[in-house]
C-alpha cells in the first residue's frame, strides 16, 4: 500500500502532501482502486479520464491492443492507406474509450465510432476525445444496445464485453467488485450473453474483408471458437496476451 500513496502523491499531488491527499489515502484504505482515486490512467499513449467511473482498462487490453493497431498499420501501408480511402472502425462496448482513442491517435486515417450502452460511459467517452484532442469529425458516439442503433458497416470492429461468468464472481478481486460497474463485468451464467450476441450480429456490420477483434477470457476459448462456426465466420483464430492466455479472438 505504500507504494500505492506514494504514487498517488506523485501523480496527483506533485509530491506535496495536501488535506485533500490524506483523504484520498483514505479512500485507497477503504480499497478502491488507485486509477480511480488518482482519477486517470494511460493506455497506449493516451490520457483516459474516470472521473465518470468505467471500467478501468487493463493491461491485458492495452496489449492485445496493440498488437492489432501494428498490424492495422502494416496493412494499411500495404494496401488501403495507399488508396487514400478512411478506415472505418467500430468500437463497441467503448466505456472510456481507451481502445478507439488509442486507434485513432495511432493510425493516420481512422474513423472510428463509438458505442456502449451506458451514459456515464457515453458523457466519459466526449470528455476523453477532448483530453486527447482527437479532431471532430473523425468519430461519432452512440448509445446502443449492442446492435441495436448501429447503422453502418466497418473495415474492423473491436470489442471489449462483459464476459465473466457469474459462477466465477468468486475469482474476482473484492475492490473490483466493490467498485468497477458490474455492468461492465459479468456476461451471465457463463460469461457468453453477450459474446453470442455480439457475434451473431457483428458480421452484417463488416465490409468485404474486414475484420473483428474480441477481447476473452481464455476458459472461454472452446465455447467462442464452436460460436464463429455457428455464426459461419470465414476465418478466425486467438491471440495470447503478454501471460501468455488466449485473450483476443480475431475472425470475420
Ligand atoms: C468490459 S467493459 C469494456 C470497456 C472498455 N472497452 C475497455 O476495454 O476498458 C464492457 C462495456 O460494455 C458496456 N455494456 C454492457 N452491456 C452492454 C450492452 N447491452 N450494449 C452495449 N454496451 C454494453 C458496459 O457499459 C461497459 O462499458
């Protein structure tokens, strides 16, 4: 915990012990999480405001995040980019945004929309395009139950569900429970409420050779792997995060 409130008065306080930080070491006392105290975090070189309370990002997403932003980009430079033409990009299920922020500050043409259902998430989203000082224009923020209100169709989609197994609520953190949105962790019984029915629907909204990037969690893999067959994916296949756990289901 020491290390925690010396970041704290690092981060927040520029090392300079206020009333205000001894509230705040009170508030990491009573186990919330030091990015919601501290009130942001980084995520691929992006500033991520949670002053509205999403789901903090993890690490495990910012990895395989970043993983797919390099290969976006090697593509890009191979074919599309050239062609002058925007990528158009969905990302559903944005809580704060991170993953669309970090797409469109780190590839050129991007466009990206994004989408969650919730309204902190929708009000938290504007407040980090502003943050980042991504240029109007090149987004759009839409309230939808998964599918529901979206229209368009996108050269990639991302999507970061909320898929723990209501049966696993035992293996997650006691802060996390206490503090991150519910609504942003569990999937149902076992997890797959809504990866069924975001994969389901998510191919109509692909253009021609496009692709879907889907974050899980890797006791999931069999179940997710029989639904892309189910749903007739062309093609698909897992990647591991940096512990080496099947984390990103890529298919379209
Ligand atoms: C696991 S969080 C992902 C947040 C963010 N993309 C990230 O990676 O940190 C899941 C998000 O899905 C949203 N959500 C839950 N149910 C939804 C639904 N039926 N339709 C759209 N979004 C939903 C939640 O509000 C939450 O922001």
């Amino acid at each position: 915990m020491q290390k925690e409130f010396e970041w704290l008065l690092k981060e927040k306080y520029n090392n300079k012990p206020t009333r205000n930080f001894y509230k705040d070491v009170g508030r990491l006392k009573a186990g919330e999480p030091l990015d919601y105290v501290i009130g942001f975090t980084e995520f691929l070189r992006c500033k991520i405001d949670l002053s509205k309370k999403p789901l903090i990002p993890r690490p495990e997403t910012e990895y395989w995040v970043g993983e797919v932003i390099k290969e976006i980009k090697k593509e890009n430079h191979s074919s599309r980019g050239s062609s002058g033409q925007n990528l158009r990009i969905l990302d559903m299920f944005a809580g704060s945004g991170c993953i669309g922020l970090a797409v469109l500050k780190n590839i050129k043409n991007s466009e990206v929309d994004f989408t969650d259902k919730a309204k902190n998430c929708l009000e938290q989203i504007k407040i980090n395009l502003k943050i980042n000082k991504i240029k109007s224009g090149s987004y759009a923020i839409i309230q939808s139950d998964i599918f529901d209100s979206v229209k368009d169709k996108y050269d990639y989609i991302f999507a970061n569900p909320p898929y723990i197994a209501i049966k696993r609520r035992n293996k997650i953190q006691k802060s996390v429970l206490k503090f991150e949105p519910k609504t942003a962790l569990f999937g149902g019984s076992d997890g797959l409420f809504y990866i069924r029915k975001f994969l389901k629907n998510a191919k109509k909204h692909l253009n021609e050779s496009g692709e879907i990037f889907m974050e899980l969690d890797f006791v999931q893999k069999n179940e997710i792997e029989g639904l892309t067959k189910k749903y007739k994916y062309k093609k698909y296949e897992f990647w591991k995060d940096q512990f080496g756990k099947y984390r990103c289901l890529v298919c379209g």
